[in-house]
C-alpha cells in the first residue's frame, strides 16, 4: 500500500515538472504558446485533482471512518469540479489544434501597400484568457451539485463503508458528467481527424501532428472513462467492472496523469525541457553537496615568496 503512495506522488510530483516546462515554452514559442498555456491551466487543475485523488484513497483504504470531515468534503469536490475542467479543457485544445492546423492563428496581415489579408485569428493571448475563464466557470457550475452531496458512514461485517446521498442528486451529477464527455468525444474525434486529414494530405508540420496525436491519446483515454460512467448509471455489473469500482480513484488517478506522459512521448520539445530540468536538480544537488564538505585553504607560493 505504501509503494502505492510513493508511485502516486511521484506521478503527482512528474505533471508539476511537466507543466514548469510547459510554462517555460508557453512564454518562448509563440506560435503554440495559446496550446501551452491551456495545457498549464488545465494541469494545474489536474494537479489539484490527483492530490485530492490521494487523499479520498487515503481516506477510504487507511481511514476508514469519519475522521478529517472536512477535509474528505472539499477533495470530494474538488475531484468533480477539477475532472470536469479536465474534460471541457481537453476539448479547448482540441479545438486550439484544428484551428493551429486550418490557419486560423494568423493575424490581419498587410501584403502589399494596399491589400490585406482578412484571416480571422481564433486564439489570441486575451482570448485564450477567455475561454480559460468559461471553461473554469463551466466546470463550477455543472459541479454545484457536488457540494451537497453527504457521505454517510456505518460499519458493515466489522468494517467501515460509506454511501454518498441523496441517491438521486448523485446520478443527476453523474450524468451532467456524462452530458459534457459526450459533447466533448464527438466534438473532438470530429476535429482532431479533419486536422489529421488536413496535415497527411495538404501539408506536413511536425509540431502541429504531434500534438495532433497528444489529443488522440485523451480521446481514447476518455472513452473508457466514459464507458465507466454508462456502467455506473445503468449498474452493469461483472468482475472487471467491480475491480474498477473498488479501485476507481486510482484507475482516475492514472488516467488525469496521463495528460502528462502523453505530452512527454509525443513532443520533443518537453522531453528536452524535462531533461534539461532534471541536469539542473541534479547539478544543484551536487553542489549542496561539494558545498557542506570542509575545504582547505590554497596558498599561492610564488607570492609568498616574493613577500618574504
């Protein structure tokens, strides 16, 4: 259980150097600088969400009881509101993408002396900002039922459980999630293939498909969180599923982490940046290290023996 631990906080701990490095190119590459800043925004909501992942597998797997109330309800809300941020703002890069793809980055550019292109420009620094605010506004308010939603303890056979109630707010939360994961996998299926299709036949930008296949990875990713979600509303039941169940918050845990490793295997630019993070750690280290140690002056003799 303890390893169990350590590998979720190392993921955790992974996503925030990720997103440094993210942050770092977001301000140098100005070209895919409205795809990083997305991607940082929604990690850091990620990030939220696994801490708060770890604290309600702590909470059911070492606690088990009512210890921490509070605690346990402000994660227990977090993982909705956070997860649901995931989702939408998966699709804004979705979107961000085929707009990188169709040109729809471009300014109003002066040609000649009197003639202009009227490009529209779909992704600037403040409307990125913007769709940043709707996604987050979003996420708040098809996760208000969240908050009052009660976890109510007993002990069953010497053991502690728990039951979220009332039953009937928690399925209409669940299908809210529902409702937007199945505006979102059309939506993006539809826009990643049109730019899939755009770059194989028209032109070849290596950084435009490789985030391209960054997005593909999440589509199949959240269709099995999807799937999941239909099972748990029309109660399919078999050992695979009540495997899932029984660990869910490790399976979501693995799934938000991926956003990171996905981001790490299909862009070169981050695998640099992480590599050249971890020289840096690993160099500051070392040189805590060298530093602690006593050293012993050195005297230079040819000046000693000129004074002398």
């Amino acid at each position: 259980m303890l390893a169990g631990y350590v590998l979720q906080l190392i993921g955790a701990l992974y996503y925030i150097a990720t997103l440094s490095v993210v942050y770092n190119i977001s301000v140098t590459n100005k070209v895919s600088a409205p795809f990083y800043k997305i991607f940082f925004v929604i990690g850091l909501m990620d990030v939220t969400n696994l801490f708060a992942l770890m604290w309600m597998d702590f909470e059911k797997s070492v606690i088990k009881g009512q210890m921490f109330v509070g605690m346990t309800y402000a994660c227990s809300f977090l993982t909705c509101f956070c997860f649901l941020a995931h989702i939408i703002g998966n699709g804004l890069m979705a979107i961000n993408r085929f707009a990188a793809v169709f040109d729809l980055y471009r300014k109003v550019e002066k040609v000649h002396q009197q003639c202009y292109t009227f490009s529209f420009q779909l992704f600037t620094p403040l409307l990125t900002k913007v769709y940043l605010c709707i996604v987050i506004a979003l996420a708040l308010f098809s996760s208000v039922l969240a908050l009052f939603r009660q976890r109510v303890y007993s002990v069953v056979d010497g053991e502690w459980t728990f039951t979220l109630e009332p039953q009937w707010l928690i399925d209409v939360q669940r299908f809210i999630i529902i409702g937007w994961m199945a505006v979102y996998l059309p939506l993006a299926v539809i826009l990643t293939w049109w730019a899939h299709y755009r770059i194989k036949n028209m032109y070849n930008t290596k950084s435009d498909i490789t985030l391209l296949y960054f997005v593909m990875g999440h589509i199949v990713c959240h269709s099995l969180v999807f799937i999941y979600e239909l099972v748990e509303v029309f109660h399919w039941d078999n050992v695979c599923i009540a495997f899932i169940h029984e660990n869910f918050y490790v399976f979501l845990f693995i799934a938000i982490a991926m956003n990171s490793v996905t981001l790490t295997y299909t862009t070169a630019s981050v695998r640099q940046g992480l590599s050249k993070l971890l020289c840096r750690v690993v160099k500051y280290s070392r040189g805590k290290v060298s530093s602690s140690q006593q050293t012993l002056p050195v005297f230079n003799v040819s000046n000693i023996s000129e004074r002398y």
